[in-house]
C-alpha cells in the first residue's frame, strides 16, 4: 500500500476504511470502520465470530497498539 493511503496514528476513520493493529503476534489485527467509534472485528467477544464492537476495545482487550486506517486498496484488481 502507498504510504500516502495510510493515516497513520489517526482516530477518525470513515465507515469503511480498514483499521489496524499491532499484536505483537505475526499477523497482527484488521478491523473494519463501521463510523461512530465502532467496527467489525473477530475473535475479540467470541472465537470464530464476527461482532460489531469499539474500536479501542482491540487494545484494551488484546493490549494491542493501533497503528492507523486506509481505505480499501486492491492493487491486482482490474
């Protein structure tokens, strides 16, 4: 991805944009704006499942460090 798509530190997402995480594991974590504060996120309620939840609740659930949000970037697509 460009780094002029990313914002980085930034916590003001729009619907739609995909945020990001540090776990500190391989992949770390990707979650979806959804607006109002909110995204969609898995495993962090419930293994297995998507849930609508705060976007801060990555960090102080997961202890995680949010990195920043871009809008979707498909690079390969046509």
């Amino acid at each position: 991805m460009p780094a002029t798509m990313r914002h980085d530190r930034d916590r003001t997402p729009p619907p739609g944009a995909l945020m990001y995480w540090d776990t500190s594991q391989r992949a770390g974590h990707v979650g979806l704006c959804l607006g109002d504060g909110k995204i969609a996120s898995n495993d962090i309620r419930r293994k297995g499942y998507i849930d609508i939840i705060h976007a801060t609740d990555i960090e102080t659930v997961w202890g995680a460090q949010y990195l920043s949000w871009a809008p979707p970037y498909f690079p390969q697509v046509g």
